[in-house]
C-alpha cells in the first residue's frame, strides 16, 4: 500500500507543495514579507515530504548496519539492501551485470573510481569541457599519476554543446587506447543533454567504458544505463541524493560489475575486509569491499524514497512539466533590456534541462545574485559554478570573459519538479528592475564570502543550531 505522502503525489497535477520550505516567508531590505522562491535546484535541491516521511518513521528503529543481532540493526540491514535495489532499479540497473556502491555524493563516487581504474602509461582517459570539476579534476590527477594521457574535447562555442563528432574523431585517433570516457549526463551550466550513444557505441567498439556523471541528469530524465545490444549501455553512473530531493548526505556510483571486480576498494577499513591477518586481507564481495565504515543508513533510505517519488510521479510527467516550464523561462528572459543567455536560448528545449545561465551587462554577477536575494526572495547563484573552463569559453564567445572581473562568472537560476510560472515572473520581475538600475545602493562586496551584502541589513545570523535571522538590535526577535 502507498503511504499518503506518495498517493497525493500521484494525484496532484502541480507540485509545489511537494518539498519542504518551498515559498516559505523572508523578510527583503524594505522589511516587506514575501514568500521565498528557490531557483537554485542545480546546486541542491529541497527535501521531498515523502522523503523527510520516510526518514522520520525509519528513526525510531535506527540502528547499526550489517554489525548487530538486534532487531532494530536487522531492520536497517534490511532498509539498506532495499534502498540500494530501489536506486539501482531507478536508473534500470541489472543486479547480475551492475553493482551499486554508496557514496557520499557525485564527487566522491568519481574520485573513487579515478582511484581505483587502472591506467597506464599508454592509456588514454577523455573528458570535454563541459564537465563539472567533480568529472575533471579526478581523471586530471589520476592520468598524471598513472602517466596515462588526459585530453579534453572541445565544445560549440555560442551553444556549448558537446562536440559528438570530435569526441568520436578522438575515438578514432587512439584507437585501442582509450581506457574511458567520462563526460556529464547534462550540463550544470547550460542544461545541455548531449547524445551519448553513439560516444557508447564508439568506446566500446575500442575496448574502453563510458563513465556519465549524473548528477543533473537523475532528478529530470529517466534513465537506463543497460542496453539490449550492451555497445551503448552506461558502464559508470555517478549521482547524488542531494540532487535530487533527499539532501541527507548520499551518493550511488553505479558500476559494470565486470570492471570493478578487477579493481582494488579506494578506501579500507571495516566492513571492507571479510577476514584480517598480519600478512594478508581477503576483501569481501562487491559491494560491501567499496564501502569502508559504517554505512550512511540514513542517506540511503531517503535517496530510495526520493526515487519512488519521483518514479510515482512518473520521469515523463516530470519531463513534460519541466521543458514547458523552461520554454516559458526561455521567453520571459528574453523581456529583459541586455541579459544574455550563456548556451542555447532557443525554444528546442527537449535536450536541455530548466538550468539558466546569463549576465547583465555593467553589472557584477554576484551584485545581481544579492539583489535578487535581499530585495525579491529569490535564491539564483552566481559565479562559474565548479566548471570554470567551461564559464569561461561560453562568456569569451560572448566577449564576456575578463570585462569586469578578475575571474569571469555569470548568474544561474535552475528549475525543480517544484517550480511554476510565478515563480519565473518573480524572477524576471527582479531582473527587470535590476537592469533599469532599480535597486538599493547599500550594497558593499564581502571579500571572504566572495558576494555582495547590504550594509543596512538588519538582520543577523544567531549562533543556535540551526542559526536563526535574528535583529540586530533586539535579540529576541526572531525573524520567522
């Protein structure tokens, strides 16, 4: 039976009451109350309700995992086997071919399996510029240990876009030696979904893998790492709990069990190790050897109910939902005098995901992210948003890159299952009025924040967990 939470989902035809703090009140610089809208789903998104259900029910049982003959550590055992299928099954992983290992998030997944995939001196690891650091820096510090080679392939300027073609001419030119190829399920920057199909087909033709960070891609497309004819299928698939509505601290790296098998675990220690002697270790099986310490229980079982969430919800509806929304955000930005989108700005919007990406001529990209947060209620984020590489070819393509600042950055606001129109007209509102020069004249750059603050804000940060905005001048008031 479905518990409540999961039923309404299935029934509703609007999810903005589906997560937790979506448009709660904020106070803005002129003390008005306006409900809070959050745009920054690309970084992290809220918790699901079902989500925080489903671990406020699991708490009361809490226990160790794998290490008790308590009732309540066999029950968490139990949870957290049952959340590793439910993820697995998810991103249509088969048990007898895929393993799924559990990780902190996105991040650590790859550097995990940088640590572990053995390159040589004659190994070729290929990347584009489109990745997030998470996908670069990994396979940049494990080429130049192992002496393999690490090139990265180009983008479309104006779009960035991913160059299929040239990765495929990559391909081709060290043939037999490439090892991998890792490169983003969609663009964190631009929402672009590039065609990794054909990439697939080529590697494996090679005898090498594909490795796709999913982070961006999990929470708005359905996905299927098998494939029936297996020369397109997925090999490595990284994503994160945080992305997508259960921000409890969890990650899977799903894995080609064949590959990992030959690998050594990047980390050691217990729960790793089926039996320890001074002159030996035998490692247990998959996945338990990849899982050093004491599990994330937690993490787990939130990152499964967000996938039956969303999988209630149905990926297609979420999909549908989405590139309509991005559709509209598309035109409505286009109202404001000078903005200029970094990627495409077109209304194809089926290979890109609701993710925003401008500048405002002559104003600072962290001026604007401040100003839509303390005079609209807005949260966007600004900077070049852990792909600088990338940042800086699309704003050079524009003439952007190195007009204003010292390190070029931009402005983004990104869509989640939760966001609606009103959303984007508070958005474009704010934008306007930023543009035509609408804005307080308080604000002041924080050097150690790296942003912009007002300095007659009246409000503080208190030092109780969790902090509280709290009036400078009057302690007691908390602002609610």
């Amino acid at each position: 039976m479905k518990p409540d939470s999961l039923k309404r989902l299935a029934a509703a035809s609007c999810w903005d009451d589906a997560v937790v703090g979506n448009h709660t009140p904020v106070h803005l610089l002129d003390g008005a109350v306006v409900p809070f809208v959050g745009l920054d789903c690309a970084s992290t998104a809220p918790a699901l309700r079902h989500v925080v259900h489903t671990v406020e029910e699991l708490l009361p049982q809490y226990g160790s995992v794998g290490r008790g003959g308590g009732r309540k550590s066999e029950l968490c055992t139990l949870a957290y086997e049952e959340a590793r299928r439910r993820i697995m099954r998810f991103v249509g992983a088969d048990s007898d071919r895929h393993v799924g290992v559990f990780v902190k998030q996105t991040t650590d997944a790859i550097n995990q399996l940088a640590s572990q995939l053995p390159l040589t001196g004659g190994d070729v690891v290929l990347c584009t510029l489109a990745e997030h650091h998470a996908n670069m820096l990994p396979w940049m510090r494990a080429a130049k240990r192992s002496g393999a080679e690490f090139i990265l392939v180009g983008v479309e300027p104006s779009s960035g876009e991913i160059l299929v073609d040239s990765m495929l001419e990559q391909i081709e030119r060290y043939k037999g030696r490439v090892k991998l190829v890792a490169m983003s399920g969609a663009s964190n920057v631009t929402g672009h979904i590039p065609d990794w199909r054909h990439i697939a087909k080529a590697v494996h033709a090679q005898g090498g893998a594909l490795l796709i960070d999913g982070a961006q891609l999990a929470p708005h497309r359905s996905v299927d790492v098998r494939d029936p004819r297996d020369d397109e299928c997925i090999d490595f698939f990284a994503l994160s709990g945080h992305k997508m509505y259960a921000p409890f601290g969890s990650g899977l790296l799903v894995a080609s069990r064949r590959l990992l098998e030959s690998c050594e675990p990047a980390q050691v220690g217990g729960g790793a190790a089926a039996w320890v002697e001074l002159e030996r270790v035998l490692w247990r099986d998959l996945p338990y050897r990849n899982e050093a310490g004491s599990p994330n229980l937690i993490g787990a079982v939130a990152m499964a109910a967000a996938t039956d969430a969303l999988s209630t919800v149905g990926m297609d509806r979420i999909r549908n939902h989405e590139i309509d929304l991005t559709r509209y955000t598309l035109r409505r930005l286009r109202e404001v005098e000078g903005l200029a989108i970094l990627g495409p700005a077109d209304d194809r919007c089926e290979n890109r995901l609701g993710v925003f990406t401008f500048t405002i001529p002559g104003i600072d990209h962290k001026l604007v992210s401040a100003i839509l947060n303390y005079e609209h209620g807005i949260a966007t984020r600004s900077g070049a948003f852990c792909a600088h590489p990338y940042v800086v070819e699309l704003m050079r393509s524009q003439g952007e890159a190195g007009r204003s600042n010292a390190h070029p950055g931009a402005v983004r606001a990104s869509l989640g299952l939760y966001s609606v129109r009103e959303d984007i007209d508070r958005l474009v509102d704010g934008l306007k009025a930023i543009a035509a020069g609408q804005y307080a004249d308080t604000y002041a750059a924080d050097e150690r924040a790296d942003a912009y603050a007002p300095t007659d804000w009246e409000y503080e940060l208190s030092d109780a967990l969790p902090p509280q905005w709290i009036r400078r001048n009057a302690k007691r008031e908390l602002l609610v």
